[in-house]
C-alpha cells in the first residue's frame, strides 16, 4: 500500500466526517447563537433555556437529514470495501 493510497483513504475519510456532521455543527451553532442573543437582550440567564432548544433543534435536523447522512456514510464504506483489494496489492 503506497502514500498515495492511504492519502486517498485519509483525504476521503475527513471528507466524508465533515459532510456527515457539518448539518448537526450548523444548525447547533446557529440556534446557539440565537440564544445567545435572545439571553443578552433580555438578561435572561437561565441554563436550560440554552439546553432545550438545542436539543430539539438537533434533534429535528438528524430526523430531517439522517437518512442522507447514513447514505452517505455506507456509500463510503462500500467504496472502501470494494476498493480494498487493489489498496493492498
């Protein structure tokens, strides 16, 4: 196996990682920073009021996308299977 295979492997791995979590990562950012805001504007420091909202906003973007992120992560892991043979020889 040469440098360039396991580069290819490692290039597409990060690739694939960063697809699979950026819809989680975007979406928890933005509903935190909403928050954020809401809780400067009316000095409201409530630790739950963080929480909550969170939590059913990534709770509704894995409903909404978690079939394409499972799709996305298979097909990766069938070109890596499928790929093996040549990696190796």
């Amino acid at each position: 196996m040469d440098t360039g295979a396991v580069m290819d492997v490692a290039i597409n791995a990060m690739t694939t990682a960063i697809m699979i979590s950026a819809p989680v990562l975007l979406i928890s950012i933005v509903v935190g920073l909403a928050i954020s805001i809401f809780q400067a504007t009316t000095h409201i420091q409530e630790q739950t009021l963080t929480f909550v909202p969170k939590v059913l906003a990534i709770m509704g973007v894995l409903i909404l996308f978690g079939p394409w992120m499972i799709t996305v992560l298979t097909t990766f892991v069938k070109d890596l299977y499928s790929n093996m043979n040549t990696m190796f020889m």
